[in-house]
C-alpha cells in the first residue's frame, strides 16, 4: 500500500466520526487504525511495539503528523478536547479517489461500529489486545 491509499484510508475513517465529540480524539484515531490493520488485515503496513503496555508506532505518529502538516487533516477543539477532522486536502483525497476508500469501505466501518461507542479505555485495552494477539 503506497501512502496516497494509506491516507484514503484513514481520511475515510475520520470521515465516519458521526455524532460522538470523543471521535476522533488522536489517541482513539491511533488506536482504531491499529485495529483496522490488525484485526481487519487492511495493509497499511505501519510497526507497532508495545511502550508501557500500549502499542505504539512511531512511522504512525510521523504519517499522522504529516497528514496534519498537509492539511488532510486538522485538530479542531471541541468541549470534550481536540478532535481530529477532514481538512481541505483530506476533503479533496477522498473526493478524487473515491474507488481506493471503496476498496476499503467494509472494514473501516466495521472498525468505526466497534469503536463508536467504546471508552478511550476500552479502547487502549482492545488494541493491547489485538497487538497480543497478533504477533508480527
């Protein structure tokens, strides 16, 4: 998966907030891609290790950072703290590659139902979890 379907794929993620101000929150954005890559087998392609019992990665923490530099996306506050919303580059990706975010569809939203609902701590523990449960 080279970076352009990579960012597809969690703008189309992000796209799902629906209602719920704690979505998406940097931590629970990280925490539903390792899901979606983990648990759903889509190839983003991101090296997870576990820090102090969370799995963590750096090349994801980097690629999220970019996508905030290019405006794909932006962190707006919100009551419940910051959020994690399309920017205008993030708006135009999905508009111009539709078929990539399609390819996809199935699984972010199955990722986007089970996380919709669940605590920042529920979260943390599924994708604890996950990563245990999936060696690489």
């Amino acid at each position: 998966m080279d970076d352009l379907e990579r960012r597809v794929v969690i703008l189309s993620l992000v796209a799902r907030k629906g209602d719920n101000p704690g979505l998406w929150g940097y931590a629970r954005l990280r925490k539903s891609i390792l899901l979606l890559q983990i648990e759903e087998d889509v190839p983003l392609g991101f090296v997870f290790g576990l820090e102090r019992e969370r799995p963590v990665s750096p090349e994801l923490q980097l690629f999220l950072e970019r996508m905030l530099f290019d405006n794909c996306l932006v962190s707006t506050e919100t009551p419940s703290g910051f959020r994690m919303d399309l920017g205008s580059e993030g708006i135009r990706l999905l508009k111009e590659h539709p078929d990539i975010a399609e390819r996809y569809r199935e699984q972010v939203e199955r990722v986007f139902e089970r996380v919709r609902d669940m605590s920042l701590t529920d979260l943390r523990v599924a994708a604890r979890n996950a990563y245990l449960s999936h060696p690489s």
